[in-house]
C-alpha cells in the first residue's frame, strides 16, 4: 500500500473544490453571531437535468417528494467547522445537490447556528431540530468514558432521530461531523435494506469484538447472552444508513437507553455511545461497502495518532478518533492524509479584515 502522503496527492484532483459562483469567498453577512466561527460563503451546486425541481430553502419542504435523500448530522460549535466541511462535500459530489435535505440536531444553548449554516449555504433546504427536550435525560444516562468528548449528551443524538425528525422522514443518511464524502451520498443513502431491518453500516468481522466490552460483562452469562445466535461485528456509528418507522416499531431508542442504565449500575463498556448501538444491532444490520466509511483516520482516542486509509475504493474519508484534521492543521503538525479534508474548510481566519476590504 503507498504511504498516505501519496495516496493523499492521489486523491487530491478528485476533491478540489468546483468553481464558485460569483460573490463566493466573501462574509455573506458581514455579521457572525456571537461565538460562532465564521464561514465563507460555498459554491452554488445544481441538480442536473435528470433531478427533480430544488428543494426551497430552510425548512419548507421537510417532507417534499422532491427531497430525495434526507442527510441527519448533529451541531455542536467545537465540531462545527467539520459539520460545514461535511455539508459542503455532500452537495460537491452528488448529482442532485438540490435534493437533498439536512436535518440537524442542535440545543437551544449554541445560538446562532441558523444564521451559521444559512450565511455558508444559502440556499440549502434544512431544518434545525431541537435536542433540549432528550438532553437531561440523556445527560442523566450518560457514563463517564475514556474520552471527555464522547460524553457530550448530543453525541448521543443519533439514537433520537426517530423522535425528532417528522414521521414523513422514513429513511435518513446519518453523518458524523469529522468526515467528507467524496462520492455521491444517492449511492449511499439508496443501499439495499431487507424487510424487519432498521440499519444498515460497513461491518468489521474481523476486528476484535470483546474489546469493546469490559470482563464483567462478557463473565456474566446473564449479560453476555445477549450476542447468543448472532454474528456480531463491529460497525462505526458515525455513517448509518436508518429506517426510521422500523426503528420506531421495534422500540430501538428504549432498549439502547436500558443498556445505559444498566452502564450506569454495573460499568460493562468503556466507550461512549458504541457499545449500546453494538448490544442493539451488531449482528442485526445490512451490510454496507467498507468504502462508505473509511474510518479511524483521527487515530485512537488517546493519542490520535497518524493512520493510513484501509486497502480499497473510497467514498467517505472519516476522522473518528481523538486526531481531528482541523485541529491538527491549525497547530501546524497534520498528518497527511489531512491535506484531503483541508479543500472543505469554509473557516474565514481573518474575516473582519476581509469584510472591510
């Protein structure tokens, strides 16, 4: 396999950024609320002549059969410059960019975010869904882990969708906040989901499975029972493809929540939201190409240290782990694969100069 600096310069002709329409590159504003980055402007993205009319912008077409893929990402303003990354390669690389709704999960507390997203995407159909009531639940469910960042209650959001998207919203693409696509999200959100299935993810049979829960549960038979008849392999819960009035009927957001109070009583896991997704699904999902998530390119939760891309195609770089790209590019030491999320950032550095100018 080449060394990821080459990989990178290899994959760079497929990621530059397609030229903008006029006024791109400038505030679109000239205001940021209080708090928040600032983010240039995007280039406007058009359907092609096969797609159905654009989605108008904001919230009005939630359930439009114009909306072809719905796309669920949470907002939280640490990872807010890799969510704005993440659109902006979504629209990049699709045929129907027009088409596609985004629905993001957000508190009432990181004020703003409206006028953010609107600012960088213009013309994007979205709509901003409340976390506030599901968050002092979740907080009060939530079990220290080995990582401060995976205990925020919104990273927990993705077990919600169910209750906070309409019931109109039957299938959403659900997208970690440190990733990129470089394929068309259609593809992805389109992957084959048997009748009785509610998920569908990239699996790793190969990886070590016991890890991921600690002695005290795999030594009670009344607990480790739970993966008896099932082929359990790891999957990565920040790319999910969900069926949401089956995860709905099957009561899914319910039994993830007792496998959190029973953390909460009697520690049999160590890693934040995973586990409880693994004890519900794992073994239970449809199967979706490893190239849709090309995961674990932040490194490990401890050091986030450099990783090479996995051997085959890809369509989703993904940066889980403790390293993000932007952080590690702004203190000046990336790794190279880091140059592949660089052409996504929207960040205005010095955006009072440049609105002045």
């Amino acid at each position: 396999m080449p060394p990821p600096s080459l990989l990178a310069a290899s994959l760079l002709p497929f990621l530059a950024i397609l030229v903008p329409s006029s006024g791109a590159g400038a505030p679109s504003d000239g205001n940021s609320p209080i708090g928040m980055p600032w983010f240039r402007e995007a280039p406007q993205f058009y359907n092609s002549p096969s797609c159905p009319p654009p989605l108008p912008a904001g919230p009005q077409a939630t359930c439009s059969p114009n909306a072809l893929v719905h796309v669920a990402m949470t907002l939280d303003v640490a990872y807010l410059r890799g969510s704005v990354a993440a659109v902006l390669s979504v629209l990049q690389h699709t045929a129907c960019p027009q088409s596609v709704f985004f629905h993001f999960v957000a508190t009432s507390a990181a004020g703003g975010l409206n006028a953010t997203i609107s600012g960088a995407f213009p013309s994007l159909a979205f709509q901003i869904h409340s976390f506030d009531a599901e968050e002092p639940r979740v907080a009060g469910l939530i079990s220290t882990s080995i990582r401060a960042a995976l205990d925020r209650p919104l990273n927990y959001a993705r077990s919600y969708l169910s209750r906070l998207l309409p019931k109109c919203v039957r299938r959403v693409v659900y997208l970690d906040s440190d990733l990129v696509l470089v394929d068309d999200v259609m593809d992805l959100a389109s992957t084959p989901i048997p009748d009785g299935v509610a998920l569908a993810a990239p699996e790793y049979c190969n990886a070590n499975f016991t890890s991921y829960f600690t002695p005290a549960f795999w030594t009670n038979p009344a607990l480790s029972v739970a993966f008896e008849g099932r082929r359990a392999c790891y999957f990565n819960t920040g790319v999910m493809v969900m069926e949401l009035g089956r995860w709905r009927d099957g009561g899914y957001t319910e039994q993830i929540e007792e496998w959190m109070e029973l953390q909460k009583r009697m520690r049999i896991y160590e890693l934040g939201s995973l586990p409880p997704f693994l004890l519900v699904f794992a073994g239970r999902i449809a199967a979706v190409e490893h190239r849709w998530n090309q995961h674990g390119l932040g490194g490990d939760n401890y050091r986030g240290l450099c990783r090479d891309l996995h051997p085959g195609p890809v369509s989703l770089l993904h940066w889980s782990g403790k390293g993000k790209p932007w952080a590690r590019l702004d203190a000046g030491r990336p790794c190279p694969l880091d140059a592949l999320w660089a052409p996504y950032d929207l960040l205005l550095r010095n955006p009072i100069a440049i609105d002045e100018s």
